[in-house]
C-alpha cells in the first residue's frame, strides 16, 4: 500500500494549532523529528529547538486533507515553514521513524527504550546496571515518543514523587494516551490499575502493543478505549490519579467533562506559556483547589492539581 508523507518545518510556536489540525483531519499518522539530520542543527546537540519538522502520513487520495495542511502553512507561516510530499510505500511508513528514535534518560530513574532494541546488550547496559527503568515504546504513528517537552515534563514529576517516596497512587487514568507511555511510567512506579483512553484509534493500537512490550508483577491491570473525555468509566468509577497531556483548546472545550472525573488529583501538561494562567482560571472555577507543583520547558508546562 502507498501513502503520501509531508514533510513539514514550521515556527515552534505553531505546533500546538498544528497539531490540532492534524488530530481534526485524522491522519494516517504523524511525527515529530527531534534529531534531524537534514536540518540545521545546534551547537553540540542538534536539537531542533526554533522550529518544528513533522512528517505527515495521508492516503494517496486525500487531496482536501492536504489542501487544508497547506492552508493553514500559507495562512500563519507564509514566509517561515516549508513543506514538500512523496509517494512512499508502507514499509518505508512504518520504518521511517527508527532511524530517528534512540534509547534515552528521563529524570533519576527512567530509560525510554524503542522496543526493537530491548534485548540489544548495548541497550541493556545503558540501564540495568544503574537500576534504571525501561519504558519500551513503539510509538509507530501514535503521539507519545517521549521526546516532547509535555511527555517528559509529565515523566519526569512522576519520576521525582517516586524517589522523594510521594508516590503513593494505586489506580489512575491516562487521558488523551498517546502511544500510552505514560501509563507504562506509572504502572512501572507502581500503578497497579490504569483505565486510558484515546480519540485516536491508531494511539489505542499502540498503547496496547506497548503494554505487552512491557512487564509488570502479578495483579496490575490495563484497559484501553477509544473514547473523548465524556467517556462514563471516568465519572463512575474512582481513581487516585489523573494524568491528561492535551492541549490547551481540548481542554478548555472539555473543561465541563474535567471536572467530573473521579480523581482528587490531576497531572495537566500540553498548556503553553501564554495559556497558563487562562488555563489556572479555567481550573479554578471549574474544579476548586490548589495548584501542588508547576514546571515550564521551551515555553510548555505541567500543572499538578490538587482538587478540594
């Protein structure tokens, strides 16, 4: 099978928007480059950190969906984005993200692992002897490499409870999972139920692909639906834990649904410098408390919500 791949650089500003464009038309799939050795590069790392290069997976016939891509570039990044297409077969789709993807640290303990090198000894080594532990991910087209600021700003708070001995969450639920690579963190901290859920039903494919990557003791339990944020299982049933790493506009939409989720806490991420204290408002008239922890990286947060 043939898919069209768009290869898009724009102002890192204008992710967030992006991306909600991307998620609106229901792409094949998408993702976004970190280390891209096409593009400029900075000093010692080569981290992309002014712009952001996404590559775009469509059907061969979906002209409207990549008319709407290119509007949007023309609309808010005329002088400032590019883009360019091609023709690809599956194979090169679904491998094209792994020359890309590598094992790294997050945090004190965490190694985020591509699942095809779990039994490298290279690998290994870079975690095991340190007592580290292993995420494996195969985000495939799913969000959740965990290279996004929101992921590892969620990971790393996750990551600092557990050391400093606060972490003491039993049941959680994961909104908006992604490739479920946060679910996967709090059940290795953990976790012993997790419910999640994703409008995406590709993410909802590979959050559970990544659950059976992954071992955990006798007893922990996982569902995965395909689901908005109104779904009844977060309203009826208890949770000690919520984690929702979306963007600011889903949110603010949902905002309503929120509030009624079963959990004392929320773990929010996806809420951009600019949004944060509309979003802080938003919390407090809809679910009273107290902002517990907050941490920005490359202008995104995580917000940490105690509810009364």
């Amino acid at each position: 099978m043939e898919y069209r791949e768009l290869k898009v650089n724009l102002p890192k500003e204008l992710s967030d928007p992006f991306y909600e464009l991307l998620d609106s038309l229901q792409c094949a799939g998408y993702y976004e480059i970190l280390f891209d050795g096409e593009a400029p590069k900075e000093k010692d790392q080569g981290l992309i950190r002014d712009n952001t290069n996404i590559r775009i997976y469509l059907q061969t016939d979906e002209v409207e969906k990549e008319l709407k891509i290119l509007i949007f570039l023309k609309l808010f990044a005329t002088n400032n984005s590019n883009s360019e297409s091609r023709i690809i077969e599956t194979r090169d789709y679904e491998e094209a993200y792994k020359e890309y993807y590598k094992p790294f640290p997050i945090g004190n303990k965490l190694w985020v692992i591509p699942t095809w090198e779990k039994k490298e000894p290279n690998t290994i080594a870079l975690w095991e002897p340190a007592g580290g532990i292993p995420l494996f991910i195969n985000p495939g087209v799913a969000f959740g490499t965990g290279h996004h600021e929101t992921t590892k700003l969620i990971l790393e708070h996750l990551d600092s409870l557990y050391a400093a001995g606060k972490f003491a969450f039993k049941s959680a639920c994961d909104v908006g999972t992604g490739s479920g690579i946060l679910s996967i963190g709090l059940a290795k901290f953990g976790v012993s139920k997790i419910f999640a859920l994703d409008i995406d039903p590709n993410a909802v494919k590979a959050a559970w692909s990544n659950w059976t990557e992954n071992e955990y003791p006798k007893g922990f339990q996982f569902s995965v639906e395909e689901s908005g944020i109104e779904n009844p299982k977060l309203t009826n049933v208890p949770y000690d834990l919520a984690i929702a790493n979306i963007t600011f506009a889903v949110l603010s939409q949902n905002i309503r649904h929120l509030a009624k989720i079963n959990a004392p806490r929320i773990i929010f991420s996806g809420i951009i410098t600019e949004k944060k204290d509309e979003f802080l408002s938003l919390l407090q008239s809809h679910l009273p408390g107290k902002l517990l922890y907050s941490k920005e990286w490359n202008e995104w947060w995580v917000l940490d919500w105690q509810k009364n």
